[in-house]
C-alpha cells in the first residue's frame, strides 16, 4: 500500500477503535480498564493486519511476474 494511504487508513481504524470501545464502555457493556485493554489490543492487531496483507500481496505479486514474465503495476 502507498504510505500516505496506509498512514490514512490506520488512522480511521484507531479512531474507529476507539469510538466503539467508548460506544461499548458508555453502554456499560465495559468497564473503562477492559475498554482501554480492547483499544489497546486492537491498536496492536491492525497494523499487523495491514503487514500480513502487504507480504502476501508481494507474494502473489512475484508469483504472477515468475508465471507471465509481467511486472504488475510496471517497473518503477
């Protein structure tokens, strides 16, 4: 993913993370600690998340330019 975008996403994903475990505590479905530890938890797991997908679209990516010959998305 471009960085700008991958810096933008992620944080709509923290803010989004954060508004539903506020959601959550507001409710009283949490207590304030276990809805910092999901934040936190989350938080952690996303960007993760985004590295995973990152590795395997480079794989498939090298696997389709061994296949064909082509370089998707051109030489830069």
């Amino acid at each position: 993913m471009d960085s700008i975008i991958t810096k933008v996403v992620l944080g709509w994903a923290r803010h989004a993370i954060g508004m539903g475990a506020a959601a959550l505590v507001a409710k009283g479905y949490l207590t304030a600690d276990q809805g910092s530890e999901l934040t936190g938890a989350l938080i952690a797991l996303v960007p993760l998340a985004f590295s995973a997908y990152d590795k395997w679209h480079a794989t498939k990516a090298t696997q389709f330019a061994a296949r064909t010959g082509v370089v998707p998305g051109g030489a830069k």
